[in-house]
C-alpha cells in the first residue's frame, strides 16, 4: 500500500435532486481555510456535469473522462510529491426519479488502469449506493440516517479504489473508431492572468454542415467553457493538497448521451509564460471519408502546429476545409451569448 499523501482521492455522489454526499481521503494537515476549500470542492466539481437544458438539445449529456497532463511550475521539485496520473470519472444512472451521478477525482504517482477502475464505479460502486439507499429508505425514517449509510458505501468505495491504484494499466482491444471535427478551440493565458483569451473555430454560420452537426454535440457554448473550467478546477485540487509546484492542463475529455459520443483532445505549449493551448472537438464516424481521421491523426497535427512546423491557417485546413478562420471569441459573457444566439441556433 503506497503512502496516501502520494494521492488525492475524492468520491461524490450527486443523487436526482443534486444532493451532493462525499468521500475524500487525504493525510496532510490542512489550515482550516484549505478544509473550507475541500468541502466546497464537490459543489464546484458538479457545475457543468449535467449539462442543463438551457445549452443542451438533447437530454442527459454528461461528461465521462476528464484526463490532465501535469508539468512542474520550476524545475525545483524537493518536498513535491509527483504525481503522473490526474484524471476524473463520472458514472451516471437514469432512476425513476431522474439521473444520479457518482464522480471520482485521481491522482497517482502512477499511470493507473483508468478502464479497471471505472469498470468499477459502473459495475459496482454506483449500483451499490442506489441499492443500500433503496433499503434503507424502506426500513429507517429519516433521510439523515440514509445519508450514514450512503457515506458508509462511499467509504467502501474509495477504500476500493484506493486498493485498485498503482496497478500496471492493461492494453484493452478496443475498434479504433475514427472521427470527424466539428470545432477547434484554442486557448491562450499568461500565468499572470494579464492575457486570457478563448476562441471557437468551426463552419460559417450559414454553411449546412454547422446546422448538420449541431445535434452531434451539447452545444458551441458548452464546449467553450467546459475545458477552462475543469482545467481550473483540477489546477484548484492541487492546490488544496499542497502539490503547489505542480500543473495541470486538459489532454482528453469524453462527454456522452444515450447515442451520441464527443471526443476532446488538447495539446499544449508555453512559452514567454504565455501558455497556448489548441483542442479538436471530435464525433464518431462511420462513412468514410477523406476529412474522418483516426485519433493520432488529430495529436499530430495539434502537436506540428503547436512546434511551428505548419501555421494555423494550414492546421485549420487539414483538419477540416470547411471551416473558416472567423474567430468566435469566448470570454466575455456577451460573447458567450453570441454563440448561443448564432453558433447554436438550428434554424
């Protein structure tokens, strides 16, 4: 059993009335400032996780896999702990009732068998909670008692990841799926937050294949935001556990409906302490095509761009020639707003 000061480990369950029970394993003395952070951490964590149906066409999209690259703030790394994986889960299950979300956050010194652990919270962890919150609602008449009970499964469930960390990750066969983009974003921040700039690039307001696609996901806007925020919010993680030489930047992030599947992969560069970051928004693809590409297809080329072997305006062209080089910038709410009223209109 590896030293539990080498992981964060968190479980949150959000039941079908957003009720949020958590579980959350750590072995440092937080300052009482830090332990107020932590409680309020799984209300943050769960912000865009249900996708509302404010920016959502179809009902229950919800994020499954957020995956983060780390690197250190200086080369100075005595006393830091090093961590390889960060990565967050999330479980849903549709209730009579409504959508129960069980999300786990990560972080290992190892390269962790993502797959096994989540096979887990899917087949066991989760199914577990909303069979001991069943019984005991028919046998116990307050909901404080029922809420022990769901925070002794959570126990259990976080005890049984934590046994699952630092297990050699399997190679899973799996069909390479190929995929088609619908958007590029790309982010640029400087570490004294004096430039922060995020903008959408994807298919002219009146082409077809914007209107065409716009089903495939949860919408421009959501896509906008979802990366920066739980970019920050891992970045925010790390910070409440003291791994303060230490961040965080978004490599994957999957979302999924009942039919539908999005794919984000971002790379990243710095320099001039101004960090770039550039993502594809993908979605699965059976045609073939020349423009519907595997996933190394996609880092290859985010990564040529990002190295100067090919400009942005040839990046855009090869990942998607119809696209346009207009720029949708996303800061502001009012250019939030924008999208929605353009970007994300059907008609």
């Amino acid at each position: 059993m590896h030293e539990l000061n080498d992981f964060i480990l968190g479980l949150f369950f959000a039941d079908e009335n957003n009720i949020i029970y958590e579980k959350i394993k750590f072995s440092k003395e937080l300052t009482e400032l830090k332990k107020q952070e932590l409680m309020v951490l799984p209300l943050k964590i769960f912000g865009p996780v249900f996708l509302t149906k404010a920016y959502s066409r179809s009902f229950n999209w919800i994020i499954k896999f957020i995956e983060s690259t780390l690197s250190f703030k200086t080369q100075d790394t005595e006393d830091t702990s090093i961590i390889q994986s960060m990565f967050n889960l999330n479980s849903s299950i549709i209730t009579d009732e409504g959508v129960t979300n069980l999300f786990a956050i990560i972080a290992s010194p190892y390269t962790e068998d993502i797959n096994f652990i989540y096979k887990k919270m899917i087949a066991y962890i989760h199914p577990s909670l909303l069979q001991v919150r069943s019984m005991y609602r028919q046998v116990v008449d307050s909901e404080i008692k029922v809420q022990k009970f769901l925070d002794e499964e959570l126990e259990r469930g976080i005890n049984l990841i934590e046994y699952s960390l630092g297990s050699t990750r399997k190679i899973y066969w799996k069909v390479q799926l190929k995929y088609y983009c619908v958007g590029v974003i790309e982010r640029k921040t400087s570490r004294d937050l004096s430039v922060k700039e995020l903008s959408i690039y994807t298919f002219d307001k009146d082409d077809p294949l914007r209107r065409k696609h716009l089903e495939d996901i949860p919408s421009y806007y959501v896509m906008a935001i979802l990366t920066g925020y739980y970019e920050k919010m891992t970045n925010i993680a790390l910070d409440i556990f003291e791994m303060v030489n230490v961040n965080s930047s978004i490599r994957q992030i999957e979302i999924g409906s009942k039919e539908k599947k999005v794919l984000y992969l971002e790379e990243n560069s710095e320099a001039n302490e101004i960090k770039k970051s550039y993502g594809v928004i993908l979605i699965p693809m059976e045609e073939e095509s020349e423009h519907v590409k595997n996933k190394p297809f996609y880092k290859k080329n985010l990564r040529k761009m990002l190295d100067g072997h090919i400009s942005f305006e040839n990046f855009i062209k090869i990942i998607n020639p119809h696209f346009t080089l207009e720029k949708w910038a996303a800061v502001s709410n009012e250019e939030l707003e924008k999208i929605q009223e353009i970007l994300d209109k059907k008609d």
